[in-house]
C-alpha cells in the first residue's frame, strides 16, 4: 500500500518537513494507543476502578511534528507548549507502539474485540497512513472498524476509499455545535481547511457513502454552547439518521481553555437524557422547557416514559460506535472524567445505586426518585 500510494495531501492543506519515516517513530509504522486498549491487548498491566469487558480498541496516528489543527480545547493543539510526544488526548495517556505488533495482538485477542476505531489527525500524511494502516488491519481482523475522520485531508473519492478498505462507520469531531463557535475555537490550520462547511461536506458525503446510522459527529458540551443549541443539533443529526456522539469538556493543562469552567454534572445528566429522548424517542425543542438563558430546566411528556429512560441507564453509557451485533463496541473509559472522579458517562451499565445518583443528579421535577 505505501509503495503504490503517493504521499499527497489536499491543496487546501501544507504538511511540514519532519524526520526520515524509515528511522522515526510515526505513523503509519507507529501509531498510539489509548491506555484502555493497552490494558486490553496486554501492552500494559492495569485495572480500571471497575471491573468490566472492554473490547474498543482506539489508535492515534503520530507524527513528529503532530497535528497541524490548534483547536482551544484540545491536548494535541500545535500551539500547546511541550513536544507533540508528550501532548495527552483526552487527558489519556496514549502509548506508542508499532502498528505491526498491534495488529497482531488485534489478531491474538480478536474474540474479545467489539469495535476499532483510527483517529486521524490534521497532517498531509494522515489520508494515505490512514488506508495503510486499514488495509493492514482488514488483512487480519474481522472486528467492525470506524475511523475518526480529520475533514481537512478529505474529499468524496478519499471517503469511498474508505469504504473499499473495510471501513464500516465515519465519525466526525464536530466537537463545537454552532457555527460562532468553531470559527472562535478551532483556530484555522496553516493553509486552511478547517471550516464549519468543509465539516458539514464530510458530514453529508460519509452519510451519502456509508448510509443510515453509519455516520456520527462528536458533540461536545462545555464550550460555551446554549441547551438549546444541542437540541437543535441533535434533531439536525437524528433527522438525517447520523449519531450523535456526546463528549464532557475536560480542560486540558496548558491547552488555551485550560481555565474554562467544565459543565456542571447537572447540566451534563439532562443532556445526555436530552440526545437520548431525540435521538430514540422522536421528541423535539417543544418537548423540553429552557431558561431566559436557553439552559435546559425540564424535560416534557409523559412521566413513565421519561422514568423508563431513566431506569434503563441507555442515556448515560458512553457512546460510541456499536459491536457487530448492535451492543456497546466503543465505550471510552475515562474519555469525559478522570479516574479520581465520579462517572460522566457509564462504559457499563449503571447499577442501581449508580441510577439512584443519577436521578439525584437529574434533580428533574418529572422523575420519581426511584428509591
């Protein structure tokens, strides 16, 4: 693949001279890892503070000069001080390992996988790494795969490519849900590209491609957007049968929104029983009351449905992309809250002393206490 393939990047974006890819440590011969998935493919020893069946696999591509893109909000922002190798995704620590030696511990464990998924970054490799490393990965494993798309080194063809190779599900990092916003937050990267239409041109070609319920956008809450205008996103999506993907923002050290406030658990607790109620139960902007503010106060429709959604713990997995067969694939742990702190979201079901705190935390006039 890498001998046929050329090495060229969109003319909407410049890549930066790096070090000799036949010595460095860079994608697509390396690529990082989440802790998580070192756990799970025995790279490294350790537990989470539950026990529980994790089988999501997540791979960052790497480079030495990093990502190009300077979003406020992110670890792997090119202007956030320190080298790129040291840079945190998620406040996650992601091992580097050789792509090779993943794919075959992929193979190795394969039974116990539920989802694999690559996350580009904003490079002038980055689409061409992006098909070795698939194509090596659909050669020996069976395990759905999506990738998390960097729309600046995209068109329509390469999203097809995609699709050729094995690739099952696209995510886009949205990430901002109004247009202001991302022009405010996600500084533009050298030479352009990074722009509210070109994401939403991805958006709507990977859904023409991949179809129904194959596509979703990270929605992230906490960076300064109304209730009302995750609302509006997530019947935009759901509308378009395109998930949303629901993110806590999580201040990074150093990043440019270092001090910015994260939400409250309150306010995170009726959103994600918000893009729930859209995204299954049809319900709409009239189906919940909001403040002068447009911040979500109540939820609307009959109690013992808003109950059930409740009880069932659905609303506050993490999500990501399903297994083979519908259940949880890609669940993220620790990708909204540190280890130290409660669950934002559950990469299990919650139990029912979780779900009394979740009610709790709720504090919605409509809910039964549940105890």
């Amino acid at each position: 693949m890498r001998d046929t393939m050329a090495r060229t990047s969109l003319p909407l974006l410049s890549a930066r001279p790096e070090a000799d890819p036949e010595t460095a440590q860079i994608s697509p011969d390396w690529v990082r890892i989440s802790l998580a998935s070192a756990y799970a493919l025995r790279f490294q020893s350790g537990r989470f503070t539950r026990d529980f069946d994790f089988g999501g696999i997540n791979l960052l591509l790497s480079y030495d000069n990093g990502c190009l893109s300077d979003c406020g909000y992110c670890g792997l922002a090119r202007t956030r001080p320190g080298e790129y190798a040291d840079k945190s995704f998620i406040r996650v620590d992601w091992p580097l390992v050789r792509t090779d030696d993943l794919v075959e511990r992929m193979a190795k464990y394969e039974s116990k996988l539920t989802r694999l998924c690559i996350s580009m970054v904003t490079h002038g490799h980055a689409y061409a790494d992006t098909c070795d490393i698939t194509a090596r990965i659909a050669a020996r494993v069976r395990t759905p795969l999506s990738i998390l798309v960097a729309p600046p080194t995209l068109n329509r063809e390469r999203l097809e490519t995609f699709r050729k190779l094995g690739v099952d599900m696209i995510g886009i990092g949205l990430d901002a849900v109004t247009e202001d916003l991302f022009r405010a937050i996600r500084t533009d990267v050298p030479a352009g590209g990074l722009s509210w239409e070109k994401y939403w041109e991805v958006v709507d070609d990977a859904r023409d491609i991949f179809g129904p319920w194959k596509v979703n956008c990270h929605t992230l809450v906490g960076l300064g957007e109304r209730d009302t205008d995750m609302i509006d996103i997530f019947v935009r999506l759901r509308d378009r049968e395109i998930f949303s993907y629901l993110f806590c923002f999580n201040p990074e050290p150093d990043s440019r929104m270092a001090d910015h406030e994260k939400s409250t658990v309150q306010r995170w607790r009726r959103i994600q029983l918000a893009r729930h109620l859209v995204e299954t139960e049809g319900y709409g902007p009239h189906d919940f009351s909001f403040d002068e503010d447009g911040m979500l106060l109540d939820v609307h429709g009959e109690a013992p449905q808003i109950d059930a959604a409740v009880e069932s713990g659905i609303p506050f997995l993490t999500n990501g992309c399903p297994g083979e067969n519908g259940e949880p694939g890609c669940t993220r742990p620790y990708g909204s809250y540190r280890p130290s702190e409660g669950f934002r979201d559950y990469p299990f079901p919650p139990n029912a002393a979780d779900l009394v705190e979740i009610r709790d935390q709720l504090a919605l006039p409509r809910l039964s206490t549940g105890r």
